[in-house]
C-alpha cells in the first residue's frame, strides 16, 4: 500500500512539473493577469516540490520563473490601477507572493550551501514583515531550522547567523513565538558558539544561555550553562556560586546528580564534593536519596577515597537494616559498584581489598537468598582465596555457588580448580566432565579474572594449564583431549593434541596388551583425526607462518607411525594409524624422506587389508552354510581398499626412484605381488592381460614367481595353468645361476611336482603326461650333478614317481607303468641312509611289478 501511494505521488508531481512547463510555454508578454497569476502559483509550488524532494537546482529555475511573473504582474497592476488605493492593495498582493518565493529560494539556496544567497533573501524577507507581521512565525522556524541543519554540518558561524535572526524575528512578534521557543533557539546559539571550540565565543555563549534562562528557565538551560562555565575554566568560586543559585532554583534530585557528574567528569572535585554533601543534606528525606548516596560512593571510590566510601557503605547498611531500604534497583547499582572496585583490585592482585568489597556485597544478600548473581560473587570470591592460598574458605564459597548454580560453567571450572588443588582427581573429572555438557554458548560475563573470556573453550585452556601446573596429568589429558573436540581454532586445537599426546604417549607406550590399552590406542586414533582435520582448516596468521602447517603435520605424522609400529598384535589399528600418517605427510613437502615415509605407509596398509581379505575368505570357506552379505561386502571393500592403496603406492614410487637409486627396494615386487592377489582373489577377468607385462620384467626373481604360483592356487583364488607357468620360470631362473641353490630349487620342484601330479594321478589337462616326465628327469639330473640335494626330496620324487607307475597299471598302461616304477628305481639309487630302509621292498614290488607286466603281454595292444 505504501508503495502504491509513493508511486502516484510521484505520478502526480511529475505531471504538476510537465503541465506547468506546458503552461509557461503556452503564455507569453500578451498573457493576462488571470493567467500570469496562475503561472506564478504553479512555479512556486512545483519549486516547492522539487525542494522538498532535494533538487534545489531544477527548483530555482521554477522560483527564477515565478520572480519573472511577478514582475510582469506587478507591471500590469501598476499600468491599470485607477486610485492610489487600488495600487497600494495589488502592490502588497504582489508582495506577498515576492515573500513566498523570496523564503523558498532562501530553501533552496541554504540546500545548495550557498550562505550569501540564502542570507540576502531572507533579510529582504525580514524587512517585508513590517508589512506581513502573520508572516513573522513562518520565517521564525524558517531560520531556526536553518540553524539546525548548519549545526549538524559543523558550520558554526552559518548556524549561530540564522539562530541569532530566528531569535529576533522571534521577538518581533511575541504573541505568535512564545518564550519557551525564544529560550529553546538561544540554547541551540549557546550551543553553537561553545561547539565552535575558540574561547572567545564562550563568553557570546554564556550570554546568550543566560539570555535563555531568562526567556524562559528550563533544566536544560542550567545544564548548558553549566557546561560552558566549566568549558571556561572559571575559578571554583564562581563555579559554586551557579551551583548554589541552582540549588536555590528548587532543580530535582536527578537533575542535580547530573550536575555533580558534569562536575566530577571535568576534574572539580573540591566543588563537586561539596556540592554532593549538599545535594545529600538537601534531598535527605526524599525517598530516592540512596541515589545520591550510591553516586557519592561511586565518586569517591573512582577518587580512591576509600575510607570515606566505605563510612558511606556503612551508613546505607545500618539504614538498609534499620528500615531505610534501598529498592531493589539501588541495590543492582550498588552491587555494580562494589564489584567493579573489586575487579580493579583484582586486576592489581590486591585478593584482599577485593575480598573487602565482596564482602560488602554479601552483607546486602539475605541468608536463603537463591539469585544467581550471588552465586556469581561466590565465585568471585572463591578465586580471590585461591590467589590467597586459602583454600578451604575457597572451598567453601564454590560449595555455596554450586548449591545455588550447578549449571554454570564458571561455578564447575572452580570446583575444578578446589579439587585439583587437593589431589582429588575423580571429583576434578567430574567436574571437568559436567563443564563439558555445559558447553553451549552462554550470554555470560564474570567479573575478575574470567571478565570478557566468558567463551567455555577459554575456560577448558585454563583447566588444562591449571592441571598440568599442579601435576595432575590424568586431569589434564582429559581436559586437554575436550579443548581439542569443541575448540575453533586449529593452532590451538594442534597444540592441545600435542600437550595430550606428550601426557599419555609414555604411558601408553608402557601399557601391556589389554582392554585398556585398546581404548587408550582408539582415543589417540580419534585425536591423531581430529589434527588432520585442524590442518586442512586455515591457521590465524598463516601468512607470516608459511612452514607452521607443514611443521605441525610432520610431528603429527611421526606420531602416528610411532603408534602404528606399537600395534603389532592389532593389525587393523595399526593400519589405521598408518593410513593417517600417511594423510598426513601430505601437507608436508613432497622431499626424499616423505616420499618414503608415504610408500611403506601405504604398502604396510595394503598389506594389513590383504590379510583382512584372507581372514575373511577363509572364515566364509570354513562355514558355507552361513556365509553372509556382509562378509562379502567386507572381504570385497578389503580388497578394493588394499587396490585403491596399491595404485597410490605406485605413483609415489615413481616419483620417489627419480630421486635416487632404489634397486634394492622390494617395493615394485611387493606391489606387483600384492596387486596379483587382489586380482586374483576378486576373479579380475584382466587377470591375464595384467601377467602379460609381469612375464617380461626382466628383474624379477625366482621367488617372486614361487609365490605368484603359490598365490594363484590359493583359494578362493584358482588359476594353477598361472602358478605352472609361474614355478617353470622359477625353476628357470635357478638353473641359470652359476650356482645352483639346490634347497630352493628342490622346494619349488616340489610344488611343480605337486601341482602337476596331485594325490599321485597325473593332471594331464594341466600338462601332457611327457612333459611331466620331463619334470622328474630335470629333478633326476640335478640330483646327479649337484651334491646337497634334501635326501627327504629325493625319497618324495621316488614314491610320487612309483604311485604315478601304479596308477598308469591300473589304467592298463603297461609300458608307462613300468617306464614311472623304473624311473622310481633311479631316485632309490640316489637315496642315503634312508636307501637300505626302502632298497628291499621296492626291489621286490618292482619284480612283482614285472613279473605281472610279463603276463600281461598279450594286453599291450591297451597301451596308447
């Protein structure tokens, strides 16, 4: 609705504006009275507007226009008028309206700061009122408010101008402007020459307050007047004497604080004194002397004229108690003021005086009183004994303030501090603890040491350095580990977690396999998070600090990989504790040492997730009939994770061998193995594609592939044509050597064997049956040829070779039959100290063997 009657004002002005162009246009030297007149009044009004709008440029072109018609007018009127008479009533209408345009021009020129423009006008104005006397109220308020807005613009010579003439166009006629307006413009000169700040116009300033007063006497008035005796520094003799003409004067009680105030405010002390003894006598059986009262102690307590404040004190007790109450709102004050001269005591460390002063407040408090406020000076006073050392009377006063206010902060912060001081640690915990279900923002001042540190956060730094200076380290560990969780700040959250970390890292460290130290190992996990957290927060001051946050990270991340190293028997917190030094070390500089710090991070948490994987494949091979989702979840987010760190891994290993000479890092096979079996475990269909560029690594040694074989057949991984080709190049590789090593070489042709030869039936799908036989020979000629060849080996090839020869028997094969047991019979010949306790049976199997092979003649026609 407002909106709607803005826009058609405007509508309506615009229109006004356009249609009196169109009027003046429309006019000319031939235009009559009738329409000259009608000209001049829609100029007038339409400048008028455009004033009140605050366009005075367009504005005097509408007051120029309408100075042009009155002249024209005036002209005509003259050229007509018939009598001297006629002549004189069209002169004065024509002034008349020369009066409006003449004050509105005044308008608009005092808008545009043009002081000899408006001024001219407006004395043109005053000489016209002899003959428009009704006009003198209008130009009255006209020059007043021009006062007032030169005075706001600090233009003190343009606004005492226009005062001075409002007061005497005001006396020009008194029955429209009465005193109290005379009087109200005279203060506002008063207050212009003093404002103007040169000493010589405080005597045009004292004259006209004076001048004031006398139109019309007003508490203002003697106020002003006041202000400017003092601003002229006269003697204090003459300053009583305007006191005392005050008291005369019958002025209120508050009216005449208010000029002890000023009094005080500008260092008159003897005078301001004196006058409050007598303000004291005067107003003593009024019923709000204890105003007076109240500002007489607070004047001498800012003098330091304690003694006499404290008779004062003394004299409102006996009264408070004999009858002559204070209300409740003196009491507040008074409190205020007792409370803040003990807060300067305290500021001062003088825990004695301030006790003094809080124990004059006490004694304004009933016994069974419940208000918080005295709680609050319970507290206060709690912490000016604990600065005395007294501590069972501080005891005693946060006793109280907890019965009265539990819930406070500063109540269990002191508690805090009593039961730190005594040793009691459990009660300090509680305490602590209840401080820390407190903390919600709180609308809260304490007067004394916590004044303007009402923040809950403060409090938690102070109780974690009051702890740690009273050794109590478990306290303080706890104290320190809440600053940590609800402190904003990272830079103080970091050096909490530091402090806590140096409190219980020892202790910990020290700790047996436990329960407990599970808990003390998850509470470091949680604050070694909560550091990385702060660290990738913006530190106060980083600009003058570049290296502060790489600094911070690289004592926490040495932290962590210390803890992750304790956790043998926890492999899954030991990952976790390596996963965040490894987050960590990333706001450090990427240089040599954190280069390697992040690869064995990551190759340590790769492998703990591998080992996760297995436990849970293992676990759902065990119970098949209650394997779950959520074990296939798990093992499947195990092996991604392990990938996920592998393929990180990777790049920082390639970064890190431009850095130096890695050839005898394992880190590439660790990789590699590692990475073949989570493929393998998780049936990756690009297995092989993946073992294509492996086959050709050229580094690579015989037990990498003894275990890329073991690995391929081990469930739920089932790849074993990978684990033959795999154990074939190991085999390879060891035979190539100048030297052969022929315990390992004996291993791994027993998995070979094993592999192609299962519980003695021969995998011919694996492997053609000549090629195993080939196996075996390479085994026969390295036994041959090389001494040390495990003598348990040799006896294992002997039985797996005769079983291979039964069964082909069994299958009808003949000629093989004989051809594996013959074989068997060449590793018998190769046999030490076990060669006599098989020698004898096997010949005699080998010749039942034989003899049946012989009656089987006429079946060679089955053998293939």
């Amino acid at each position: 609705m407002n909106v709607l009657c803005l826009w058609v004002s405007d509508y309506c002005f615009a229109v006004r504006h356009v249609a009196c162009k169109l009027v003046c246009m429309c006019g000319g030297s031939a235009a009559s009275e009738e329409a000259i007149r009608r000209q001049i009044l829609m100029n007038m009004k339409t400048g008028k507007g455009w004033v009140d709008v605050g366009n005075a440029v367009i504005a005097d072109q509408f007051f120029q226009a309408a100075m042009t018609g009155l002249e024209q007018l005036y002209i005509k009127l003259m050229q007509r008028s018939s009598t001297e008479v006629h002549m004189t009533l069209q002169k004065m209408a024509v002034e008349r309206d020369l009066f409006k345009v003449l004050s509105y021009q005044a308008e608009a020129a005092c808008a545009q700061g043009d002081f000899q423009r408006a001024s001219t006008c407006v004395l043109r104005c005053k000489d016209m009122l002899m003959r428009f006397p009704k006009m003198t109220r209008y130009l009255h308020i006209l020059c007043y408010n021009f006062g007032v807005e030169t005075h706001k613009q600090n233009k003190y010579e343009e606004s005492s101008f226009w005062l001075s003439q409002s007061y005497d166009i005001g006396k020009m006629d008194k029955s429209s402007v009465g005193p109290e307006m005379l009087a109200k413009v005279l203060r506002l000169l008063a207050t212009a020459y003093l404002d103007w700040g040169d000493t010589e116009y405080y005597d045009k300033a004292l004259s006209a307050i004076n001048l004031a007063n006398k139109e019309h006497l007003n508490p203002a008035g003697l106020f002003l007047k006041m202000k400017i005796l003092l601003k002229s520094e006269i003697a204090n003799e003459e300053l009583l004497e305007a006191v005392m003409e005050i008291m005369h004067l019958d002025m209120s009680l508050d009216f005449c604080l208010n000029v002890a105030k000023l009094l005080m405010d500008h260092e008159r002390e003897a005078v301001g004194f004196y006058f409050m003894k007598i303000i004291c006598e005067h107003f003593k059986s009024s019923e709000n002397i204890g105003k007076a009262l109240l500002l007489h102690i607070d004047m001498l307590l800012q003098r330091k004229e304690e003694v006499l404040a404290k008779e004062k004190i003394e004299e409102i007790i006996l009264g408070h108690q004999t009858g002559r109450q204070l209300t409740t709102e003196l009491v507040s004050c008074l409190h205020s003021i007792l409370w803040k001269k003990a807060a300067r005591c305290f500021e001062v460390q003088s825990y004695a005086d301030a006790l003094n002063w809080y124990y004059y407040s006490l004694r304004f408090y009933a016994a069974d009183q419940t208000d918080l406020d005295l709680a609050k000076l319970r507290r206060n006073m709690a912490s000016c004994y604990l600065h005395l050392k007294q501590l069972d009377k501080a005891k005693e006063a946060v006793i109280e303030a907890e019965q009265r206010d539990p819930r406070n902060i500063f109540t269990q912060f002191y508690v805090f501090k009593v039961a730190v001081l005594e040793g009691n640690s459990g009660r300090a915990l509680r305490a602590i603890t209840t401080l820390e279900k407190l903390l919600i923002p709180e609308d809260t001042e304490e007067n004394g040491t916590l004044r303007d540190k009402e923040s809950p956060v403060m409090l938690l730094s102070l109780a974690a350095q009051f702890a740690l200076e009273n050794g109590q380290q478990i306290v303080a560990g706890k104290t320190l580990e809440y600053l940590a969780r609800y402190s904003e700040d990272p830079q103080q959250v970091l050096t909490a977690l530091k402090c806590l970390f140096r409190l219980v890292l020892p202790r910990v460290s020290q700790m047996p396999e436990s329960e407990s130290k599970k808990k003390e190992m998850d509470r470091l996990l949680t604050c070694l998070n909560t550091a990385l957290l702060k660290l990738s927060q913006p530190f106060n001051g980083e600009a003058s600090t570049p290296d502060s946050r790489a600094n911070e990270a690289h004592w926490f991340r040495k932290i962590a990989w210390n803890l992750a190293v304790q956790c043998g028997r926890d492999p899954v917190t030991m990952r976790e504790f390596f996963i965040l030094s490894y987050k960590l070390s990333q706001f450090c500089p990427s240089d040599q040492v954190i280069l390697i710090a992040q690869k064995t991070c990551l190759l340590m948490a790769a492998a703990v997730d591998l080992e996760q994987g297995r436990k849970a494949s293992t676990s759902s091979e065990q119970n098949p009939f209650i394997l779950s989702r959520s074990i296939l979840i798990s093992k499947t987010k195990l092996l991604n994770r392990a990938l996920e760190q592998i393929h990180k891994c990777k790049e920082i290993w390639n970064l890190l061998k431009k850095t130096g000479d890695f050839s005898s890092d394992p880190c590439e096979t660790l990789l590699l193995l590692y990475e073949f079996e989570v493929k393998a475990k998780m049936n990756d269909p690009l297995l092989d594609s993946f073992l294509e560029s492996v086959w050709e690594l050229p580094h690579l040694e015989s037990k990498t592939f003894e275990t890329i074989a073991s690995l391929a057949v081990e469930m739920p991984a089932h790849y074993p044509s990978i684990a033959l080709k795999a154990l074939k190049r190991a085999l390879l590789l060891y035979k190539m050597k100048e030297s052969i090593d022929v315990l390992k070489y004996s291993k791994c042709m027993h998995n070979l064997i094993n592999l192609l030869v299962p519980d003695g039936v021969p995998s011919t799908e694996l492997c053609p049956l000549e090629e195993v036989w080939g196996h075996f020979e390479d085994a026969l000629s390295i036994i041959i040829h090389t001494e040390g060849y495990p003598e348990a080996e040799i006896l294992w090839l002997m039985i797996k070779s005769w079983n291979t020869g039964i069964f082909m028997y069994g299958r009808r094969k003949y000629v093989s039959a004989e051809k594996w047991c013959g074989l068997a019979l060449r590793f018998l010949d190769h046999l030490g100290s076990l060669k006599r306790s098989y020698e004898t049976q096997v010949n005699i199997l080998y010749s039942e063997l034989v003899e049946a092979l012989d009656r089987k003649k006429g079946s060679l026609f089955n053998e293939e």
